[in-house]
C-alpha cells in the first residue's frame, strides 16, 4: 500500500504547517480498519494562520487579469490529470472507495472542474446600460476571503467544486476537509502552489466542527460554501447569518427515481444501481425512493436483484473490485440501524441487509421493497447501500409522493414517453433532475437543491454568481435636478 502520511497536517500561505498540539486525527484504511496515517487537528493559531494568508493574499490574487487566474487552474488541472493514478490511490485508502471508481470520478471530476472554470475565468464581466444620455455599468468583483468546508464521500472534487469558482471569481479561500478524509485537499493545495497560485490564495486547515465554527465566524470571512448533512447546515447558515455572509448549502436528500411501466428497464435499474449503490450508497444526490409503477415491480425488482449478482467486493485498492466499504464504523453502524429499523416496520427485504463477514466496513448491497411512504427508511436520509422501492399507479400519484418530502435535492424520471419526462421533470420539487439517466454531474450544468437541501449552486455558470457580487456605477452625463 502506498504511503499516505502527508508532509504535514495543513497547507497554510503556500507551504506545510503543524501544530501537534491539535487533537489527534487518525486516517483509517476502511477496508480492513488499518490506521495508515495520523494528522493533527488545527489549534487557534493554525487558524489563525491560515485567515491571515487568505486576507494577505486577496487583493494581489483579484487585481490579477482573469485569464492570469485562469492560467493558474488550468495547469493545476494539467497536474492532477498527470497524478491521476497518485492521486486515486490516496483517495481509495481515504475513503475506502474501489480504486475503479476514483480513477474516473475524483481527481478526474476536480480536474474538470479546474479546467472548466480556469477557461472561463477571463470572461467573468459585468455589462453596460445605456440610459438616455447617461450610462450605468455594473464590476463583478470577488468576495474576499471564503470558507470552504468539505464532505468525506468525495473529498478531492468537493474541494476542486468549491476552489475553482471561488478563485477563478478571484476570490481567496481557507478549505477544512472532513476529519474522515483529510489526506488529498493537502494535494490539492500542494498542485495549486505548483502551478503558480500565490502563497495563501488556497488553504487547507482539519478539524472537526470546532474548527469549521471558528472558520465560519470570523469577521474576514466574506463567504462560506459547505457539503454536509442538513443538520449541520442549519447550524452552520445560522452562524454565517450572524455576520451576514454569503452561502452556499449543498446538504443531504432523500430523492425520488419515478420509474413508468414503458421505461427501459435495463436502463432504470442501471439508474437505480447509479443512484443507490454507486460508493456504496454515500453519495448526496442519491435516488433512495424508487417509485416503480406497480405493472413492472416485479420485473424490476428481479432484474436489480440479478444486477447485484456482478457486485466484486474485496480490496478497493484492487480494480477489479467494485464495491468498497462504508467509510467507518459508526457510518456502517448507522446503515444497520436503518436495515434493522426497516425490517421491524414491516417492509420486504429483497436482498442484502447484512453485514460482511470480513475486515473493514462493508454492508450488503440492500434492496427493500412494498416499502410505504411513512416509513423510517422512505423518509431518513441513509448514505449507505440500501434502497427502497415504492409503487405508484399513475403520474400524478408518482408526482404528489416523490414530493412529499422536506428535501429536494434530486430527482429522476424513466420513461420512454418524452412528453410525459419533461412534464414530471417540470413538476419535481428538486434542483438537480434527470430524465432517463442518473447521478451524472459534469461540471458544465449546476449542481444543488431546493427546500431543505440546499441553497446557491455548485458549477455551472451559476456558481459565478454565488462567489461573486455586483457593483452597479451610475454616470450623469448632464446636470443634477434637485428639487431645491
């Protein structure tokens, strides 16, 4: 196994930093529970460090022209496409992930992700208004200093989704990983240094919430951008408010996938298998409630079932392996309260529902079915590999209960009746919606949910206006009524 002991815990005004003074933070192989490396989490100075770098280096970084910015991610992307396989490696040991799937979704995804945005960096503008013989024009201009804090299911491209608007915009940022997955944010620092990024325009502080509470309330903070659960988002907005920054939210789901009786079903249950079993169900966005219309249930739940017979498990370091391990124990003891919670209420356990009997964190791959809309496992959000699935009878009915729900996240449709997509689609309470596919993400469209999901975007072009603002300059070409 690759060594994955970093150089040091934090990545502060351009160089490495620590303070063994901070609370032990352990990173676990969570394939065979392994310890593989210790870090340490920030102490108030460490903090304190990394703010003072974020605000030195803020107007240096935005007087740059964008296109110098822009220079500057493009080659970080250049650099984590060379360090793919490197930087994969870390991330399975990270987070338990087969390496088949970080060769193609993580450093990969962040790299896109730099590229995209390292493109259109110099075309952030603002426009000009003609108002009879006056004028108006309006700057966007950066924020300042932003707070990133991240999710441990996918660390490498949270930090890139986050990174590169916030500094393409010309914005600084301090980023805290998740203490699960603390290892390749360092890397990305590292890389942005390497390709040119001024010493302090990209920091990277652990810890747990103490530190991200410490982050997010300091008065040089102009924005924070989190991906968590919806509990601590309510608790990091309201701190944010106290100071009335800027925020993003991209937090938890419990999507609806609407499956009609013309769908493909080969095609629904690959959606179902991307949007349930896909990193072994750790995944936000995930189509947990799957309404099957009642004519092809058992048709549908035969095939998924037969489908799960191609799950490898086994080390994820492995490319043959296709199915990894939850990424700790109180996550895997979660998950099994959910199954156990599920069977009591009443629902038919299809397949799965055990843990496996060999190292590390790994549950069966769980299918419920004649599951009912109240109970627990149709109405929690689970992040593990456990679906369930719904019928419904016809539009309306499938529309009304998809959206019986305080999240709205995601949501899906599959049918072969192309009106029908898009009118459901219309209809669905969600920021992210797919018609006849699932969980596909490129950084080019938004990413992000409504209700209690979220709030703003991640990607897209709507990200540049959740890291940037807009100055609006009046000119009088002409004298001044006044009215005395």
């Amino acid at each position: 196994m690759r060594n994955v002991q970093p150089k040091a815990s934090h990545y502060v005004g351009g160089a490495y930093a620590d303070d063994t003074a901070g609370a032990a933070i352990d990173v676990t192989y969570a394939a065979t529970g392994e310890k593989v490396a210790r870090l340490h989490a920030a102490t108030p100075a460490i903090v304190e460090q990394a703010l003072a770098a974020a605000e030195a280096a803020r107007r240096e970084w935005a007087a740059l022209p964008g296109v110098e910015r822009g220079r500057v991610l493009r080659r970080a992307a250049d650099l984590l496409r060379e360090r793919n396989r490197e930087l994969s490696e870390i991330e399975t040991i990270d987070t338990g992930k087969p390496l088949q799937e970080t060769l193609v979704a993580d450093a990969a995804s962040a790299a896109d992700a730099l590229e995209w945005f390292g493109g259109i960096a110099a075309a952030v503008r603002g426009e000009h208004v003609q108002l009879g013989s006056d004028w108006a024009y309006t700057i966007r201009e950066p924020l300042g200093v932003c707070v990133g804090i991240g999710a441990w299911n996918y660390p490498t491209q949270i930090a890139a989704w986050k990174a590169a608007p916030a500094l393409a915009c010309g914005n600084t940022m301090v980023f805290k990983p998740s203490e699960e997955t603390p290892l390749c944010a360092l890397k990305l620092a590292e890389i942005l240094t390497e390709a040119g990024a001024p010493a302090g325009v990209f920091n990277v502080v652990q810890g747990r919430g103490d530190v991200g509470a410490a982050l997010i309330t300091d008065p040089r903070v102009a924005k924070v951008s989190l991906t968590g659960s919806v509990p601590t988002g309510r608790k990091v907005y309201a701190a944010a408010a106290e100071g009335m920054r800027h925020v993003t939210m991209e937090l938890g789901g419990k999507s609806p996938m609407l499956v009609f009786d013309d769908a493909d079903i080969d095609a629904a249950v690959g959606g179902a298998i991307l949007g349930n079993f896909y990193s072994s169900g750790q995944i936000c966005s995930n189509g947990t409630r799957v309404f099957v219309q009642s004519g092809i249930k058992e048709a549908f739940l035969e095939r998924l079932t037969e489908r799960l017979q191609g799950v490898v498990m086994g080390d994820p370091l492995d490319e043959a392996v296709n199915f990894g391990p939850l990424v700790s124990e109180a996550q895997l003891q979660k998950v099994l309260g959910h199954i156990e919670a599920g069977v009591a209420e009443g629902a038919t356990l299809v397949t799965g529902g055990k843990r496996v009997q060999r190292d590390g964190w790994y549950v069966e791959p769980t299918v419920f079915a004649d599951v009912a809309d109240g109970m627990s496992i149709a109405r929690e959000e689970i992040f593990g590999p456990v679906a369930s699935v719904l019928t419904f009878e016809d539009e309306a009915e499938g529309i009304a209960r998809a959206n019986a729900t305080s999240f709205g996240l995601a949501a899906g449709v599959f049918t072969a009746d192309l009106a029908r997509a898009h009118r459901v689609a219309a209809a669905f309470e969600a920021g992210t919606c797919w018609i006849n596919t699932y969980n596909l993400t490129p950084v080019e469209i938004g990413f992000g949910g409504s209700k209690q999901s979220g709030i703003g975007r991640e990607n897209g072009l709507g990200a540049i206006e959740h890291f940037s603002q807009l100055k609006t300059v009046y000119v009088g070409m002409g004298g001044v009524d006044a009215p005395y």
